[in-house]
C-alpha cells in the first residue's frame, strides 16, 4: 500500500532552481527519516539530503550544502528537496526513499529501505 511519488523535475538553466517533491500514500511522516538520492548516467547512486522527521536533523553532501534545503510537511505527507544555483555536475535522476524508526537516520539505512519512489529527472543545462 506504501508509494512514494517524486515530482518537481524539468529543465533548467546553471544558476536556476527547482523544487522537488515526494508524496507519500498509506502512511505519515512523524517518526519517520527522509532521504533524497541522485544518479547520473554512468555514475553511483549518491546520497543528498536527509532529514530525520522526528527531530528535525538534516544532513547535506558537501557537493549541495548551502544550496539546496530538505523539509517536510507531515500534513501533505510530502518531502521537498529546495534546489537553488544549480550547476551542470547537479543532472541526474533524482529519487527519494524512507525507512521507520527504531535506528540512525543515514543513507546506509535509506538504500536498504523497500520504499523508493521511480525518480524525478533534473537537467541542468548551461
């Protein structure tokens, strides 16, 4: 019954930003840890973002801090992904996935998780 939904992706300019999102159907947010993930063709899977729902942590790669912002809206069952100044190097399929509580909110956690959405493609171009 779990699905997550990403959307939000397009095209955009370097310099740009975009907005993406990921709806969560059959279950909320609360206690919950929030991850977003992007790969590019050719590359790994790299972890982004993530926010522990419970208490408010966030955590950001180096390659995006100061640039993009993860926040969550426990009423919409939804997750963002703010993405401001976005360069070339930020094109990719850009996914979420989630996990329950009970552990450390991490993205070694998260990719072991059965609940991703199908991605949202985000092309930066110059």
């Amino acid at each position: 019954q779990v699905q997550l939904v990403e959307s939000g992706g397009g095209s955009v300019q370097a310099g740009g930003s975009l907005r993406l999102s990921c709806r969560a159907s059959g279950f909320t947010y609360n206690g919950y840890c929030w991850g977003w993930f992007r790969q590019a063709p050719g590359k790994e899977r790299e972890g982004v973002a993530r926010i522990d729902t419970d208490n408010g942590a966030t955590y950001y790669d180096d390659s995006v801090k100061g640039r993009f912002t993860i926040s969550h809206d426990n009423a919409a069952n939804t997750v963002y992904l703010q993405m401001n100044s976005l360069k070339l190097e930020d094109t990719a399929m850009y996914y979420c996935a989630t996990v329950g509580g009970g552990g450390v909110c991490q993205f070694r956690a998260l990719r072991k998780s059965a609940y991703w959405g199908q991605g949202t493609q985000v092309t930066v171009s110059s």
